[in-house]
C-alpha cells in the first residue's frame, strides 16, 4: 500500500491534485455546442411534441396548419417553435406555395441517442 502511495505522490509531483481520470478527451467544445443547442430545443414541452408529431406523421412530414390544432397553439407560436427545431439541427423546412411543410432531419435523432448512449457506456 505504501508503495501504491509513493508511486501516486511520485506522478503528481509535478503540483497536480491527482492521476488525471480521463484517457481520452470528451466531447470538443464545437459538438457540445451543437448537442447543448439540440438538447435546449428539446426542453420545451411544445416543442418535444412538434417533434413527436412530425416523427410520427404518415408521410414522414407535416404542414404547420396541421400541427397547430394538436398543441392548441397559435400559428405564430407554433412556427416560432418550430424555427427554433429547424435552427437546432432537429426538423428541415420546405415552403410550398404559402406554406412551410417540416420533416426530421435524416440521422438527427439518432446523433442525439447516441450522444445519450456514450454518456450512459461511460458510467
């Protein structure tokens, strides 16, 4: 045990408090970034929901008068939900005529699962 000790000593003798835990960095501040604004956008209640209902819609997307009535919100609020989806990377938008038709970003959902599922493997 002893030795244990003075080897410990002998490798933080340089002033740091301990062994570094960490073999391998993280996650680089960019793809945080980018995982913290997808998360933040999930955050909201409405907005989780949006999602949900895009994801389960039977062609794969949703016009913005068809999502309006489900959340019991008005146009202007549920488009400003759903910008802020479009912004964080989690639904596309395509503007047909004078309306703006949404779909989940091909893999987007899953990037956020996995970042999940590599947290979790590190416990």
């Amino acid at each position: 045990m002893a030795e244990a000790l003075a080897e410990v000593a002998e490798k933080t003798a340089d002033g740091a408090c301990c062994l570094p835990s960490v073999e391998t960095p993280g996650l680089s501040a960019a793809d945080s970034s980018v995982l913290a604004a997808r998360f933040k956008a999930l955050a909201d209640p409405n907005r989780l929901r949006l999602l949900s209902l895009v994801a389960a819609g039977d062609s794969g997307e949703a016009c913005v008068c068809d999502l309006t009535g489900p959340l019991d919100l008005g146009q202007p609020t549920v488009s400003h939900h759903l910008k802020i989806l479009v912004d964080a990377g989690l639904l596309a938008r395509e503007k047909r005529g004078v309306w703006a038709y949404y779909s989940v970003v091909p893999g987007a959902l899953d990037d956020l699962a996995g970042a999940l599922g590599a947290f979790g493997a590190n416990a």
